[in-house]
C-alpha cells in the first residue's frame, strides 16, 4: 500500500500495482486526489487507521 499526498503518488502507485491512498491534508488539494481515482482517501491520519483495519 502506497500513502501519498500528490497526484503523481497516487499514478505512481497504480502504475505498479499497489494499493493507494490518498491524503487529503497534504501538497495536492483533494479534488485535484480524486482525480488520480485512488483505492482510499483519507481526510485524517485516523482514516489511515480505519482502512488498515479494514473498517
């Protein structure tokens, strides 16, 4: 699973077949995340937590 805070985090995960989460409270705006279609987002570290869990 790859955590990533900018769109080319979420590319580069799906470009090598993991897992991905984006983060909303990093670099890219959570729009601009949405876009990349990750598995997860994240809004909190918390969500991270729940996702791994699988919550």
């Amino acid at each position: 699973m790859y955590i990533g805070d900018e769109l080319r985090d979420i590319k580069a995960a799906k470009k090598n077949g993991l897992l991905c989460v984006g983060v909303a409270w990093g670099y890219d705006s959570l729009d601009l995340l949405k876009t990349g279609d990750a598995d997860f987002v994240a809004k909190q570290p918390k969500d991270i937590l729940d996702i791994l869990s699988g919550a």
